[in-house]
C-alpha cells in the first residue's frame, strides 16, 4: 500500500498558497494606494528606480519574472504614464525603461504601503520567525 502525501506538507503546495496569500493581502491594501498596482508593476517601478535606462530582458531579469510577460507588464505602466519608453542609443533595436516623474511619485507613495503589508502576508508568524522565513526562502531562491 503506497502513503498518499499530505497537501499541508508539500512545499510546492504551501508556496502556491502562500502565493495566493500574498498576492490577495498586496490588491486588498493597494485599494487605499493613490494609484492601482500589481505586486509585479510596483516591483519593476522599484527596480527601475534603482536602475534608470535598463531593458526590458534586464527588467525581467531583476524582478525574477518571465520575459514574455514583463512587455505586458511594462506596456500597461507606459499606458499609465509611469514609466517611459526610448531607442536604447548603443543598440536602436532596444528600449531602454525609466521613471516618468509620475511613476517616481507614485513609487514613493506606495513604497510605504507596501512596506507596512509585508508582516501580514506572514501573519502568525513573529518577527524573529519573519525574518527566518525570509532568509530561508531567499537560500532556496539563490541555489
């Protein structure tokens, strides 16, 4: 007779959930944000703060998100006025992505927000749990 595996005990499981956690804490504390973003548009405004003038294949790289996806991704921050879009001058076949002063401005406001969410998708956990949490996930993410 074969064990039959228990969901609770399944890391692929647990992540898909805590997945799902995250993302429904981030939208639900994002209503209250001066502008509407996703988890992965505030990650590639963060990124592109801090990097000025990359690509989009560099942006994707960064935020750990597929390349496929990331031009919808950025497509819909240059809609909004975020973020803006110029022929890269080394390769004219590229574009290089920066902050539009709006997109800045809306970064730093959220910046905050998103901040303070982050104890909550862990809740249950105490801070010393946290940021053991934190530092295993990110060994698993880095091997």
């Amino acid at each position: 007779m074969t064990q039959r595996n228990d969901l609770s005990s399944m890391p692929g499981h647990l992540i898909r959930r805590l997945n799902q956690r995250s993302t429904a804490v981030f939208h639900e504390r994002m209503k209250a944000a001066p502008v509407e973003l996703t988890s992965v548009q505030y990650a590639a405004l963060d990124v592109l703060s801090q990097n000025p003038g990359i690509d989009q294949a560099k942006l994707a790289a960064l935020i750990a998100y597929d390349r496929a996806t990331i031009g919808e991704v950025v497509k819909r921050l240059v809609q909004k006025g975020l973020v803006a879009r110029q022929v890269n001058e080394e390769d004219r076949r590229a574009r290089s992505l920066s902050l539009t002063e709006t997109g800045e401005a809306a970064r730093a406001e959220v910046a905050p927000l998103v901040a303070q969410l982050q104890p909550d998708i862990l809740c249950g956990l105490t801070e010393e749990e946290r940021a053991q949490f934190i530092a295993l996930a990110r060994k698993v993410v880095d091997s």
